[in-house]
C-alpha cells in the first residue's frame, strides 16, 4: 500500500510542477509537447483498435470461442472482459449449431445470435429480432451453462420457424421448441447445460402447459429416429408455402397433429421391425415415406419395389417421398432415387446421412427427399403396364393415414 500511495504522490507533484510551469511561462513548450503527443497517442490507439476488431470480425466462430475459453481462464481477469468472454462463447455456441443444421439442409432459422447483457436496471431477459440478427440480453449474474440454455429458449421462442408458429396449437409449438433446443445441447455436448436443461427447464414447462408432456414422449421418439429434424421440421418449414387461402386456422392445427401421429406411427413402425411403405396424405401435408434395409429384399429385387411404391404413392396423392435406409439400404438409396428420376416419377432429390438409436443401437441411416411432379406416378404407372409384375414391398394392406 505505501509503493502505491508514494507512486500517486510522485505523480500527482509532476502533474501540479507541469502545470505551474505552464501558468508562469516556465515551460513554453508544454502544451505544444502534451498536444502533439495526444494527437500521436490518439492516432495509434484509433488505427490498432481499428485493425484489432477487423481481425477479429475475420476469426472463424470455433477460433473466437477457442480465445474466449483461454482468456475466461486467466486469474483475475476484469469484469469487463469476462463479460466480452462469454457473450462470444454463447453466440459462438448457438451459431455453430445452427450453422450445422444448416449445412445438413435443415435450415430451419434465419438469425444470427447476438447476446447483450441486462443493465442494473433491468430485471425482465428479452429479445428482438431485426435484420438477419437476433438480439438477446440476458443477466450477467448467471453461469455460463444456465446462460446457454435460457439464450437457446429465448432464441426458439420467436426465432425458431417464424412463418409456422401461428399454424400450430401453442402446446405443440412449445414442444417443438424444447425439442430442438435438447438437439441442440447434444450436438454441442452441452453436458452441464443439457442436465439444466432436462432437470430444471423442462419441468417448470410442464408445470405451466401439462400438454407439453404428452406431446414431449411422442416427439422424444421419432427424434430418436432421425424423423424429428429430417422430416417434421422440414416440411413444417414448408408448410406456410402450401397453405391454401381461407383455410380456418383450427384445420391447420388438425394437419399439423395429424402429421406429427403419423411419423410417431411411423417411428413405432420401425421399432417393431415393419418392412413397408407408409403414406400421409393430408389436404397440405402430403408425404410417403419408404423404409428400405431388408437385405434379402434389397439383394433378391433390387431397386424395383420401392420404385414402384414411389410412383404408388405419387399416384395417391404424395406430393413428397422419403427414402429411409439403414443397413445395405445405405447403399441402395442413392440408387433408387436416381431410378425414379431417370423414369421421371421424381424432379428432384437430395440425400442426407445421420445417426439414429433403433431398437436400443445406433446405426448409420441415410434419407432421401424425392419430390414429385403432379400425376408422374399416375403416368408412370399407366406408361408401363408391366409394373404389375414388379414386386411389391410387402402383400398387405398400404398403410395410409389421411
């Protein structure tokens, strides 16, 4: 303490010489000195902190995390850049897992996360959404991993498909946002995060809407199958793209539960070993979905049965097929897409692969999304008289829910 006190007083003597020499005329040159070196002091700070944000706007969202985690270790480090620290490591965190589904084509957002924090004066977290950007202010006071998850709720709560939100019953819609914000947890191993998440932010939902409950088991399982993020969310994506005009807003929410019992269905299906085609034909969700991975089936005919289930369900009324493969059917996917489109049942297809836990084990699954022009499967099928005499998946009724 005495270095400290003696090192103001030393200072503030120079300080108060300085000064007087200034008044009396002691020290003509000061002012010119102090002015010239303030100007240079000035003019360096401007041009690093200049090349400084620049660089950092440059780093890539993993570097800047990487450097937010090193300097949050540093003893002692101020407040001011614990809080710069974290905010990067939550935006950073959220934004690489968008950005992740994104890549997989399962673009389901449309704003950059930028977190802020509350001023003292403050007491209510909140969130606005403008630009490509959704700015989200959050208390500072909290740990990191509580952080993540209430930034991810906010965040779901208006960002997460926008355009669909008044189409779905708020129950379901509420569901749909825990669901993917637990997607997002376990793709960023969010271990301490995932565990609030599960154990404080899930119950107090249930608490204030029971319904989430119900709707939570039946998502939690065709998650488990891939179908959540590949093929609900995608189409409900869509949706608002389809809607008819006048349409009343409680057969929307009808659609939708019907949609989301299907793939449960569907789910269920897989579970119990179901080698077969399922079709969802609803006045705007109209979809097939193809289960291909019977290897006696796919080794003995080939490709042929789920062309012509393809072309089946186009000719019911799918306007969307998905190929799900799993086991040889990895392999026999992308060929049974390009088989539909070379006989035109199908315009355009795309292939994703992921993991999905069946029957208690993770296998390698791939997906393809057929879509199919208006009466190509009616065409096909009339086109080529023989496609009686080409195998069927399965000699039992077609499981069809409208």
């Amino acid at each position: 303490m005495r270095k400290k006190a003696w090192l103001f007083i030393i200072l503030g003597v120079i300080i108060l010489i300085v000064a007087i020499g200034m008044v009396v005329g002691f020290v003509p040159t000061v002012r010119e000195t102090i002015r010239d070196t303030l100007l240079h002091i000035i003019g360096w700070i401007s041009g690093i902190s200049i090349t400084l944000y620049g660089v950092w706007a440059a780093i890539p969202e993993p570097m800047k995390r990487l450097v937010a985690r090193i300097l949050r270790k540093i003893p002692n480090l101020p407040n001011v850049y614990k809080r710069t620290t974290i905010k990067y490591e939550i935006e950073g965190e959220l934004n690489a897992a968008l950005k992740d589904f994104s890549k997989e084509g399962i673009g389901l957002t449309e704003h950059e996360v930028c977190i802020s924090w509350l001023t003292p004066n403050q007491e209510a977290r909140e969130s606005f959404f403008r630009e490509g950007k959704a700015y989200i202010k959050l208390d500072f006071s909290e740990k990191k991993e509580k952080l993540l998850v209430d930034a991810a709720v906010i965040y779901c709560g208006g960002g997460l498909l926008p355009a669909m939100r008044q189409y779905v019953e708020q129950p379901l819609m509420r569901t749909i946002d825990l669901m993917f914000i637990d997607e997002l947890l376990e793709r960023r191993k969010a271990i301490s995060s995932r565990a609030y998440f599960t154990q404080e932010v899930l119950p107090n939902e249930i608490k204030v809407i029971p319904e989430i409950k119900q709707y939570m088991e039946r998502l939690a399982l065709i998650s488990q199958h891939g179908l959540f993020l590949h093929i609900l969310l995608p189409e409900l994506r869509d949706y608002p793209g389809h809607v008819p005009p006048r349409l009343a807003l409680q057969k929307h929410m009808e659609q939708i539960i019907a949609f989301v019992e299907f793939l449960d269905r569907t789910a269920k299906d897989r579970e119990n070993k179901t080698e077969t085609g399922l079709l969802h034909v609803g006045e705007i969700v109209r979809i097939g979905i193809v289960l291909v991975g019977m290897q006696a089936k796919l080794q003995l005919q080939g490709t042929k049965p789920y062309v012509r289930r393809t072309a089946m369900d186009g000719d019911n009324g799918a306007h969307v097929v998905y190929l799900i493969g799993y086991n040889l059917g990895l392999d026999y996917i992308p060929k049974i897409a390009k088989e539909a489109m070379k006989r035109k049942i199908a315009d355009s297809y795309e292939i994703r692969k992921y993991d999905a836990l069946i029957r208690g084990k993770i296998t390698k699954q791939a997906i393809a999304r057929l879509t199919l022009p208006d009466m190509a499967g009616k065409l096909f099928l009339k086109e080529y008289p023989d496609m009686e005499a080409w195998p069927d998946l399965e000699d039992e009724e077609e499981n069809v829910i409208t």
